[in-house]
C-alpha cells in the first residue's frame, strides 16, 4: 500500500463520503419526518389551540416567558401551566382559574414582577386557556424538571 495518498484516492473518499452521508441525512430526515406526523395525529391543533397561539403571539409574551424552554428568562415557564392550575383534576376550574389570572393582571403586589394587563376578551381568554391545555399535553420529556416552572 502507498505511503501517500493519491488524487484518484482521495476522489473516491470524497464521493464515497458525500454518498454516505447524504444517505445517512435522508434516512434522519425520513425518521424526522414520520415522527412529527405521529405527534401532530396524537396532539391535533384545533381552531382555538392555533387562536389561542395567535393571541400568544400577538401580545408577544414570550418576551417574559418560556414556552417548553424557548423564550425569555423574566416570567414563568408556561408550557406546564396548565397542570400549575389543576387542569389534570379539573379542566373547567383550571380554565375559571387561569382567565381570573389574567384578567387580575397587574396584581399590584409590591416587589413582585408585574404582568401587563392585556384586556384580552373572553374568546382571546378561552382560545389562550386551549393553547396551553394543549402545550400542556406535548411529550416534553420531563421538561421543566420541576412543575412550578
């Protein structure tokens, strides 16, 4: 064997490679692709989940909070919130509980991080109560690691 490597060598390296790796990228892309189709079947985004991320987006609040870890740091992560209110137990008093939240905003406590208040109407309320049911629901792998955020 030659001490050194040759131009038709070092070819078929290159090709050999690329062929191998642009198989390996295909095989992930296929394996990405058929998993996130089986999520969205197993967690489908209604009319008022993707209202309630419209409202979400619009009003920016990730600018305070985390949403399942993306987000700003100031707030409290909000992925999991809806377990926060008893959802889990009772959906309805979770709902109740969340729209009064917000609704209460800001609570005027002294020393605390404040929340704007927003004037979101009882739909906006209802379609953001749906976008966390739903967010709460996602495969987060134990994320947050603790359930207060």
């Amino acid at each position: 064997m030659s001490e050194t490597l040759t131009k038709a060598a070092a070819r078929n390296i290159f090709y050999g490679g690329t062929a191998f790796f642009f198989v390996v990228f295909v095989a992930l892309t296929a394996h990405s692709v058929t998993r996130a189709n089986a999520i969205a079947a197993a967690n489908p985004v209604t009319p008022s989940v993707a209202a309630g991320k419209h409202v979400w987006e619009k009003h920016s609040c990730i600018n305070c909070h985390t949403l399942i870890g993306e987000g700003a740091y100031y707030a409290p992560e909000l992925a999991n919130v809806w377990v926060r209110f008893g959802g889990k137990e009772d959906a309805n008093g979770a709902r109740e509980a969340l729209k009064a939240w917000m609704k209460g905003q800001p609570s005027g406590i002294e020393g605390r991080r404040q929340m704007p208040q927003f004037n979101l109407s009882e739909k906006e309320l209802d379609d953001l109560a749906d976008f966390f049911k739903w967010t709460s629901e996602i495969n987060t792998q134990n994320w947050p690691p603790k359930v207060s955020g």
